[in-house]
C-alpha cells in the first residue's frame, strides 16, 4: 500500500498528438501541473482544449504521450502496472455508456474484485452500495433498470470498489438533471471526506468547480494558462485576460 503522504500525481510537460503526417495535431502542449495527496483539483476550459485528453492519459487509456507523469513521486510508464489501476480510478461523463448494459450491478462491482484479488465479495459489495445510496436490491439490476442519477452511483461505487486513492472524475455529473446534479455532487463531496480521496476533475460548470476543487487550472487549446484558487475563480480574479472572459462568459 501506498503511503498517503505519497499519493500525489504530477504531470511535467505533458505533450499529446493525435493523426498521422500532415494530418497530426497536437492537442495537449507541455502541460505540467501537481495533484496534491488528498487535494482537489479542476481542470476548465472551452470544448476541445484536451481536459479528456489529459485524464484518459492520466487514468493509462493513452500511452502515446510525450513527457512525465508520476504517481507518488515516481514516474509512470506509459504502459501501466496491474496494480495503478488499483489506486487511480476514472468515472466518465456518460454512465450509461460506460456501464456494460448486459451486465447486472452485481458483476459490473464483481469484476474489479477480482481483477485485484480482494476478498470478502459480499461485504464489499453490500459496503460499496450502501455509501453511494442504493439498497441491497439494486445488485440485480441490469443499467437499463436503473434511473441516470442510480447509474452514475454505480459507476462511482465501480470506481470505489478496488479502494483507490485517486478518482479522475471527466464531467461526472453533465449528463445529469439539475437536482440529481446535486445529489452526486454531494456524495462526491462525502466520499472524498470519508475516504481521503484525492480529486482531478474536469467540468464545464463553474459552480461544481468552485464547490468541489480548491485549485482549479483553465486551459486553452491544449495549454494549461493558469492555475487560481476556488475563490479567486469565484470573483473573476484572473491574471490572463482570457481566463477573465472565459469565467465572465461560464457565469450562469
Ligand atoms: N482519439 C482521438 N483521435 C483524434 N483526435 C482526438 C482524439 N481524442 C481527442 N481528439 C481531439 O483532441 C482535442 C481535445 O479533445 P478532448 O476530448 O480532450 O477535449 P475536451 O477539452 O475534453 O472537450 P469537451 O469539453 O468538449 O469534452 C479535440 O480537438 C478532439 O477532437
Ligand atoms: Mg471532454
């Protein structure tokens, strides 16, 4: 195990390009920013600017990326280790794609058990249910039994269950109603006091950034500008004038 103090994740001169000769392009530019242990952290920016892009190499779903990334102070290989998955796990925006739709509920928290050879199935997978707030029932469930707001709960109870230190949250509540917005957003907000998890997440919405992150970056077609606390994005106080009109133009 991993010793808490050391979980942080940092990237240094992150570089991603996607496309072959003339057609390559580069999306993610030297991007280099440090995830504290247990912190929260935002990543903005307008549609295209490689917030996904960045967490889908992070998370080891792209290899191709030039520079480092370094879990717990030790730089990662691009191909990952069994036990990372263990430690850093993503929830996507979408939970009806990224839930197997012939799966029951049961078998989707099943399988990371068994990837990582935990024991006590039952237990865990009672414990897990009962902290995202569904019953004991919803174990047999398929995804299409299940509303949008239950199937984001289970997706995080999928990516609780191996008991990570670190979730990758991609616009976990975006597909959402506004109220049922809200109920995972304070879930998320629980499980990261209950379980001293540490946050990287990507959203459109302000008010979630500024609620859930305490160091939140804007990027800009592909480079990180600038890195600002929750307040300061709060009151607009920018250094780049771009960030300024980005924050004045996300206001709702
Ligand atoms: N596998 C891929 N192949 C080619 N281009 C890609 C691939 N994945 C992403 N891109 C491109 O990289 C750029 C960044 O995409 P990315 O999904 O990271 O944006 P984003 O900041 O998450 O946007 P959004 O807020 O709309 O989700 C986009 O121009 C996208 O079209
Ligand atoms: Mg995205």
């Amino acid at each position: 195990m991993i010793p808490p103090q050391q979980r942080s994740i940092e990237t240094v001169d992150l570089t991603i390009a996607f496309g072959r000769g003339n057609q390559r392009r580069q999306v993610v530019d030297k991007v280099s920013f440090t995830l504290e242990n247990g912190g929260s952290y935002g990543l903005i920016g307008e549609s295209g600017c490689g917030k996904s892009t960045i967490l889908r190499a992070l998370a080891g779903l792209n290899s191709d990326y030039q520079g480092a990334i370094l879990f717990a102070n030790q730089e990662l290989p691009p191909i990952r280790a069994k036990h990372f998955y263990r430690q850093v796990q993503m929830v996507f925006q979408d939970p009806y794609a990224s839930l197997h739709p012939r799966k029951m509920v049961y078998n989707t928290l099943l399988e990371p058990l068994k990837l990582h050879r935990l024991d006590c199935h039952e237990d865990r997978i009672t414990e897990v249910l009962q902290a995202v707030g569904l019953s004991n029932a919803f174990r047999y469930r398929y995804p299409h039994q299940l509303s949008g707001g239950q199937r984001q709960r289970v997706a995080i109870a999928r990516a609780l269950i191996s008991e990570p230190s670190v979730l990758l949250l991609d616009e976990p509540t975006s597909a959402l109603d506004v109220s049922v917005q809200a109920e995972i957003l304070n879930l998320l907000v629980r499980m990261r006091q209950q379980r001293q998890l540490t946050y990287l997440m990507v959203t459109h919405d302000l008010a979630v950034v500024t609620h859930l992150c305490q160091r939140i970056a804007i990027m800009h077609q592909g480079k990180l500008l600038e890195e600002l606390s929750a307040d300061a994005v709060r009151n607009g106080l920018a250094h780049q004038a771009y960030t300024r009109q980005f924050l004045a133009a996300s206001e709702t």
